[in-house]
C-alpha cells in the first residue's frame, strides 16, 4: 500500500478523468506508474553510469556492447 500526496491541480485533473471514464483514481494512478517506472529507472541507471564512470558512450558502442553480450 502506498499513499500519494498530489498538488490540488493534479487532483482535480485525476478526479475529473475518473469520473468522466467510470475508472477509479487508483487505475490511472497505476496505469501512470506502469507506463513511466521503466523511463524513470531507465534515466536513474545512466545518470548513476555517468556519475560512476565520468564518461559517456556513444549509441554505436552501445550497440556493439549488447550485441557482444548476446
């Protein structure tokens, strides 16, 4: 279980959709986490790299790395 805060905005916003659609706040909550939580995780990984390693690589090396890997 969690619990989020929103700004009264986004509130608004998610109460009128949910209501509009017949779906529950949580739905689209939870649609939002599912579709975004992979980008988000995504953006953490390369930033925490860049940090960690100070370099950064090209999308071609990138390729070759993963395709080596397979």
């Amino acid at each position: 279980m969690v619990a989020v805060r929103l700004n009264k905005e986004t509130e608004n916003r998610l109460a009128f959709l949910a209501k509009k659609t017949g779906r529950t706040k949580s739905f689209y909550i939870r649609q939002a986490l599912e579709e975004h939580l992979e980008e988000m995780e995504d953006a953490y990984l390369a930033e925490e790299r860049y940090r960690t390693l100070g370099k950064t690589v090209s999308l071609d090396e990138l390729l070759n790395e993963s395709e080596v890997a397979r």
